[in-house]
C-alpha cells in the first residue's frame, strides 16, 4: 500500500475562520481524512514546534498557511513550512492578499502600541506597561514573539506555489483544489485556485446591472431598505464585485449584501482598489472636483472600502514611517 501524501495546517495573523472552513467541508472532511496523512495541524491536535522541525525536508507534500505575517514566530514557522513542505498554499485572504489585519498598515507600530496599552477608552494603564519580548525572573526567562512594523502576504515572505482565497474560501473550491493535488492534476505555479471570472458574471442579479449609471452618492446598506433581486450597484449602494474574483458563488449577495471583496482580483487587475476606484468615479455625476468629492465623501472609509481584504498587497501597501524597516 502507497503512503498518504502527508499534508499540514498552520494558523498565521487571522480570525480563525479558514480554520473553520475546513471543517466546514462537513461529510467531505472524511474524503480529505481517507486520502492524506496530516502531520501538522497545531490548532486541531497536539503538535508542536520541535515536532516540525525533525521531520525531513520537503516530507510535507501540501501545506496550507491561512493569515497575514505579522510576528516574528509566524515568519519563523512560515519559513520552517516552506522548507518541509513540497507545496505551500496560501490559503484565504489574510494569506493572500493581507486581508483585514493588513489594515493596520495605515499605521505604524508605535502609534498601535500606543492606542492598544495606553490610550484605548478602556484601558487604564498609568505606569504605561507594555508587553515585553523578553522577561527574567527567578532564573527564567519567558519570550513573546515581537510584533512586526508591517503586515505581509504570505508571499512577501516565503515563495508560495498556489493561492486559495476567500474570507474563507468557500467548501467547494477548498474541495475541487485538494482533489486536483490529490489526483495529480498540478496546475501552473502561481495559480489563484478560483475562476479567473469578475464575481459580476456569476452574480444573480448581473441581468439588472446598468450600462450606463451617473452615481451621486453611494448608500450605506444598514441604512438602506435593500432591494433583493436588483444590482446593489443600480442601487448606489457601494459594491465590489467589478474588481472582485468570482468563485465564491455569490453567497453574500445571495444574502443580499453587497460585495466586499475577499476573493481579491482577477490576473488581470494589478491593484483592485485601484480598480474599482476607476470604476466608480468614471461613473460620477459630474466632471468637476467638487461634484466627485461630494460623492466620495458619501464612502466614510475608503481604505477600509477599497482595500478591506487586500493594503499588504496593493501598490499602496502601507503608511511608511520615517526610519523604519519591516522586519524591525
């Protein structure tokens, strides 16, 4: 009898839901349990660091890595599953693209720091105590890993084979991506295991989308009374999908909210919020500055609108402090 191909799982800088999605597989879990060996997987079972690092280089054959790279410990192992593992997939959007923590990028570590442990309306610290990488008491000495100046992809830090997006990614395409690896079936390196398709030609409501549209303001949807089977964008309610990746099967407008953009871009957009920025403002009633900043001004977070699952990865990246260095 063949052995199984052995796979792992590791949990960077994220909520915890790609974590949850693969249970999310539910019967389809027992397939992935019957064709593979899992050796890693420290939030599921009782494996440890030390356990990783005696098992032989590239003995791994696929490992997903889900979260952004925001700490010392998370590079650390990020680079010791590289070295283990044959392929390594980028798994949701935190890995991807940077997702949500990667918002943290508009700004600098002090100014969080700063906020977290001492300025925060619930925080009373008068000796202004922060946590430390490094404590000696009584003959021992306890580390934390150091918080990094920047949140990274997964890509800025170790080479990665394929990527798996969503927040999270959906059962399906986590089912039809682990049965092609299992059967052989290895795509190109690089490859965004999703439908290279604008999430607008799957979306149940693209017969409705307009042609042509003049916005003059864009409709926060918890304030709006939402019309269920007509193009939230028809609507002027702010959505994402023109920029956004198809294959998550529409579920959020299925539930009739609005695209916000975790299956990143297609290969053919470089910048999504780039892309949607130009999307929108083309549309604008009225040519004059005025007149498009009184419709902008309707979105009250344009980072967070934009780029909500996708600043570590865009052109724009992150706020650039003076004198700092990502890995400091």
């Amino acid at each position: 009898m063949s052995e199984k191909p052995k796979v792992g799982f590791y949990w960077c800088a994220s909520c915890g839901g790609c974590e949850e999605s693969v249970v999310d597989l539910a019967e389809d879990i027992l397939m992935v349990l019957d064709n593979v060996d899992i050796v890693f997987w420290p939030v599921a079972m009782d494996f440890k660091k030390s356990d990783l690092e005696v098992m032989e280089d590239a003995s791994i054959f696929a490992t997903m890595i889900n979260g952004a790279v925001r700490t010392s410990e998370q590079e650390e192992m990020a680079r010791i599953l590289r070295k283990k593992s044959k392929i390594i997939i980028a798994y949701g959007s935190c890995a991807h693209t940077g997702g949500v923590p990667s918002l943290a990028n508009q700004f600098d570590r002090e100014q969080i720091l700063q906020y977290i442990y001492q300025d925060a309306p619930t925080v009373i610290n008068e000796e202004k105590t922060r946590p430390q990488t490094t404590h000696r008491k009584n003959g021992h000495v306890v580390t934390l890993p150091q918080i990094r100046n920047v949140v990274r992809t997964l890509d800025q830090v170790i080479d990665v084979d394929y990527y798996l997006p969503g927040c999270p990614p959906t059962p399906k395409i986590l089912k039809t991506a682990l049965l092609a690896l299992l059967e052989g079936n290895i795509p190109e390196k690089g490859t965004v295991l999703a439908p290279d398709i604008a999430l607008c030609d799957e979306c149940p409501r693209k017969e409705s989308k307009p042609t042509e549209i003049k916005y003059t303001q864009f409709k926060r949807p918890h304030l709006t009374e939402l019309d269920p089977d007509t193009c939230f964008l028809a609507q002027e309610v702010f959505c994402m999908g023109p920029a956004t990746r198809g294959g998550c099967e529409a579920l959020c407008v299925d539930g009739n909210m609005p695209c916000t953009g975790c299956f990143g871009p297609t290969s053919r957009v470089k910048d999504q919020g780039a892309k949607i920025l130009s999307s929108i403002c083309s549309a604008i009633d009225g040519l004059d500055e005025r007149s498009v900043d009184r419709v902008l001004d309707t979105i009250p977070d344009p980072i967070g609108t934009f780029y909500r699952y996708a600043l570590a990865g865009s052109l724009l990246r992150r706020k650039v402090p003076a004198k700092s260095s990502e890995s400091e």
